[in-house]
C-alpha cells in the first residue's frame, strides 16, 4: 500500500540539512534548536495528502509495527520511503478540544507531520479556507484553527498526548 506526500513547490522541501556532527541546520541559516523542536512538533495540513503522517514514534498513544519493506509511502519527488508502523495520535488543541488521528502512519525519514485534508472530512470535520488560515468544525462547532507559515498551514496544538 502506497501513499502520496507532495513538496515539490514547498518552503518545506528540503528544510533541513544534516551537519557531520549530527546537529540540524534550518533553511541553510543559523542553527536554532527551539525552531527545531516546534518543526518537529508541529502538525501541518494538507489538501493533497492521502493518509496522517508523523515522524515522531513518541506522539502515538498506541503502536503497531508494520513489517520492513511492507508499506511504502511516496513523496513528492518520487522517492520511496518505509512506514515503521501505525496507530493513533491524540492532539490537544489550543482550542482545548482533543483531535483524534486514527491508523496515522509513523514515517521516521519524513520531515514533517502531515494531516491529511480528506481524512478529516471523511469523519465529520469540516475544513474552511479563510485568508491566511483554516477553521474546522464539526457539527458547525469550533474545533480549532492553522495559520500560515511559509505556505504550510501549522495546526495550533497545545500538547501531543502520550498514553
């Protein structure tokens, strides 16, 4: 089973650079660890991303491993790349209301969490596009809110909830 993640016209692609040493440096700049972390951390929507992708194994509240080599994901400049498992995430809006990604693919190679637009709406979230950020509702009540960063719109997560 195969996925499709598309950055090939994003500020994103290739957003970090490994230095021998092993330390990160963002966009070719200054290495700034906290800027770092929040990319890491942060949860960015996409209209044309087919399933929820995370690279972090800790922000899943359960875990299933898939087998090596048995699901594939491909990215946007057509690569490959191995999904390690799946399971749930559990995200604490700012909203204060909790936003539940169920089978969310764990993806250690990619370089940003990724929500997938289409998922959502298959479960009742609706998804408005309003200038420079996206509302969602469900049942026509608030559930949270993204803004625009860099051409990425960053959902506004208080916390990622571990079991």
């Amino acid at each position: 089973m195969c996925s499709t993640v598309n950055f090939e016209n994003s500020p994103y692609n290739n957003c970090f650079e490994e230095h021998i040493d092993g330390t990160e440096k963002l966009d070719n700049t200054t290495h700034v660890q906290n800027k770092i972390y929040h990319f890491l951390t942060s949860f960015f929507f996409l209209d044309h991303t087919t399933r929820h992708i995370c690279a972090t194994k800790d922000a899943f509240t359960s875990y299933t491993t898939v087998g090596d080599g048995e699901e594939l994901i491909y990215l946007g400049d057509s690569r490959t790349t191995a999904v390690s498992g799946k399971s749930k995430v559990m995200l604490k809006l700012t909203s204060g209301k909790t936003l539940a990604l169920s089978d969310v693919l764990h993806v250690p190679n990619i370089r940003t969490n990724l929500i997938s637009v289409a998922l959502l709406s298959k479960v009742g979230i609706k998804v408005s596009f309003e200038s420079d950020k996206i509302i969602m509702t469900k049942n026509n009540v608030f559930v949270g809110k993204c803004y625009c960063d860099k051409g990425l719109f960053v959902l506004n997560i208080a916390e990622v909830m571990h079991h």
